[in-house]
C-alpha cells in the first residue's frame, strides 16, 4: 500500500482565513516525511508562482490521490486541515493536520488513517517547506530541444 506523502505537502488554500498574503511567491524546497507507519522522506524543489500559493497551501495532495479539506484554516501563522484523499482505485485516507506558516516557510504535521484488507491502519507525515530565492531556475530544456 502506498501511503499518501504530506504535499505536502505537498505540501498546497483554496479560501484562505488571512487577509494578508499566505506565502511569498518564489523558489521553495519541501521535505516531505512519512513518519508511521513505515519511514519514508523525499525533498523537491518547484517554483511558486502568485497563481500557485492558493493550491501549494491547499493541503497535502499529490499524483496518486484527490484530496478534498472541508476544515481549512490559516489564521495568525497557524494552520488547521481536516480532510479526505481517494486514490485512483477508490481508497479512502482521514487526513488532520496542523502546522505554522510565514511568508518563507510552512510546517505541517499530519495524522492519517485508512482502512487496507480489513485492518485499520494510522500513520503520521510532515512537510517542511522553506523558500530558497526570489526567482526561479530556468526549466530545463526538453530533450527534442537540444538536438
């Protein structure tokens, strides 16, 4: 069973709580963790656009699962998520996070729950984020360019 990775979370606000910008809009790295019930880790870096703080502050998401989060609340630095993933084969996972935010970095730590062959399995998953620059990296060219 793959178990869903944060987004982190992933770490992604669909209707933000703050009147004031969530993140700052730039270069960010994000450690994502899965801490129980096995150990897994995985660090990426991806440019945010102003078009992406809504979805990277959404919650955790990512490939494999669609997640929705009825309980989403960023308000004075602190985050609260309640939710629910669905994998592409129907599989459900309880997700409940809380964290704290800035402009330049975001803490999430997120308890999940499914059920897998009849047994009721829970986990535990963060996502550290932290924003390393201004401006993003150029893309690297697609290999039909360089011939």
């Amino acid at each position: 069973m793959r178990v869903l990775p944060p987004v982190l979370l992933a770490l992604a606000l669909a209707t933000p709580a703050a009147a004031a910008p969530l993140i700052q809009p730039g270069y960010w790295e994000s450690t994502n963790r899965l801490l129980s019930p096995i150990r897994q880790s995985s660090t990426e870096r991806r440019c945010i656009t102003p078009a992406d703080v809504e979805k990277f502050m959404g919650g955790p998401s990512n490939r494999h699962y669609t997640c929705t989060y009825p309980t989403k609340v960023f308000a004075n630095g602190k985050i609260t998520l309640k939710g629910t993933c669905v994998s592409k084969k129907g599989r459900k996972i309880a997700v409940q996070g809380a964290g704290t935010y800035s402009p330049t970095r975001f803490d999430l730590t997120a308890e999940i729950a499914a059920e897998f062959l009849g047994l009721d399995i829970v986990g535990k998953a963060s996502t550290e984020a932290r924003r390393i620059g201004d401006t993003c990296p150029p893309p690297a060219p697609k290999p039909e360019e360089t011939k």
